[in-house]
C-alpha cells in the first residue's frame, strides 16, 4: 500500500470519526445498499430511519464527499447507483450481514423492516420463552443463582439451583452453561427445558464460578478433512475454505461434541458414517476429544 493510499484511508476513518453514531448507522446503510443491492434512495434513509428529507440530504451529501467514486445520481429516477470504482467505507462482519439478509433490518427494539431481497432458511423449531431468558441473563450479568423449575429427560421435573455463566447456541437448539447444585458440576441447561426461573440474591461460591468449569476453560483443536471416502474432495476443500486438504478449528472442550455434530463431522475410527448418511467431513484427530466430555454428543464417536 502507498503512502498516498495510507493517507486517504487515515483521512476517511478521521472524517467517520468526527461523525455522530446516528448519522454514522446511516451511512453505514447507504454502503451497505450500494454493496449489495447496487442502488439506493433517500426514501430507503426515511423508511429506515424515520428521517427527512434534510438529514437525507446531509448523509448523501457527506458520503459523497468521503467517497465520490463510489455512487452517481440518475435524476430521472432520482436513485443513486454503484459505480464500478465502489470500495466499502465500512468493514462488514459477512455473519451479521448474512443474518440481515435472512431476517431483515431491525434490532429487537426499534422495529423490523424485511430485506429486498428472498432469502429461505430452515425454521428453527426450538425458540426459548423471553421471560426465562430474560431470567437466565440477568443472572449471567449479575453473577447471581437462579433457581429454576427444570424438566429433565432423564429425572423429569424438578427444583435446582444454578449458577449460569454464558449462553450457547448450539446451531439446534439455546442451553446455558452452569454450576448445577443438585449434581455438583458444570452442566448444560437446555433452555427449553426451563419450566420457571427467578433470581437467588445471594453470591455464588468459588467453586460455582466459570474459572472453576475446566471443561469450558480448556480448549482444543479440531483438525478437519474432507471425508476419505469423497469422491471429489476439492469441492469439500473449496467449501470449508480448508489449507493443504484441512480446516483446523479451535474450540472449548465443552462445546466441540456440539459443534461437531452441527457440522456433520464423521468422528468414527472407520468412517462407517458415510455409508449411511453421505457425510462430507471427517476428524482426522479423534484423540483430541479424549477426556472431553461433550464428545459423546459427536457423531459415531467412541471412546
């Protein structure tokens, strides 16, 4: 990169800088439209935003003056266009953007708006209740004890004590990691499965603090390959953006039985999987799910 290059992307991020963080989100979407629509409107700002036309005028005119090789107005359809030379001013997280693509814009909060754009994905089946999440969080945040009404596969329904210190969302389904009083460890909560909640004022013990859960302290590295029984393992490489024929993944010990379940990963030491179901990747380090005890939850794991 040249110093006249360098220069210019310093005075661009001190120009963004100088900027309020309202009128900074609306410039944000005026890139992201031009991005990934290749057009956009100030009636898209006033829609968005509930702006008018003043403020729309300023935003077009700022983004303009920050980066004028990236948009030119059409005045007969009053629309502004991506130029070929369109360079993103922000650094967009792909995830979060995918997630706006999927679900539309909106926070939660202020309102939903649905994206311009189809986009289908597989309905999730396991949403929790908002006022036992709501429980859950505030005992995270303010590391106190829950006590929950909890209906368990194996015990049915029952009273416990827990000590929540993070979310997880295992790709199928919301459990929150904690100190289980009843039992004496560090288990999964399924979220789901949480019939009532309410806050315990007290402060929990040592013992019961997540520094104390070696399972989610302790992390481990998951080396993944397409499955030795592909056909055309280029395309699984190209998939899972994998080097030199592997993908290697860092992941707590606590949750890699659920990760390698979500990704369909053949953990058998024969890869008899694939006979039956098709799977496309494989572990080629099954010895670094020993003692860890989330790997029964991997496919066709033994230990």
């Amino acid at each position: 990169m040249s110093l006249h290059q360098l220069g210019h992307i310093m005075d661009i991020t001190k120009k963004l800088d100088a900027i309020g963080s309202a009128q900074r989100e609306r410039l944000a979407f005026i890139d992201f439209a031009l991005y990934f629509l290749g057009e956009v409107t100030r009636k898209d700002l006033i829609d968005r935003f509930a702006v008018g036309h003043a403020a729309t005028t300023r935003d077009f005119a700022l983004y303009k003056e920050i980066a004028p090789d990236n948009l030119k107005l059409d005045m007969r359809s009053k629309k502004y266009y991506k130029q070929a030379t369109f360079t993103p001013l922000f650094n967009l997280d792909l995830k979060k953007t995918l997630a706006t693509v999927s679900l539309g814009y909106g926070d939660g909060f202020s309102g939903f708006q649905e994206f311009p754009i189809s986009c289908e994905s597989p309905e999730s089946l396991t949403i929790p209740k908002t006022a036992i999440m709501a429980v859950l969080c505030e005992g995270i945040y303010r590391n106190k004890a829950v006590e929950i009404e909890y209906i368990s596969t194996s015990s049915g329904k029952g009273q416990r004590e827990i000590v929540p210190h993070s979310l997880v969302d295992s790709g199928n389904r919301w459990h929150v990691r904690s100190y289980d009083r009843k039992n004496a460890r560090f288990m999964d909560v399924v979220c789901n499965r949480v019939v009532s909640a309410r806050i315990i004022d007290e402060s929990p013990a040592n013992h019961e603090q997540s520094s104390e859960d070696r399972q989610w302290q302790k992390f481990i590295e998951l080396e993944l390959i397409p499955h030795p029984q592909q056909d055309n393992p280029e395309a699984i490489e190209l998939d899972y953006e994998m080097k030199d024929g592997k993908r290697i993944i860092e992941a707590r010990a606590a949750l890699a039985g659920y990760l390698l379940r979500k990704w369909e990963v053949d953990c058998s030491k024969d890869g008899k999987l694939h006979k039956c179901v098709g799977y496309q990747l494989a572990l080629a380090n099954p010895q670094a799910l020993y003692q860890v005890n989330s790997a029964m939850l991997a496919p066709g794991y033994e230990a």
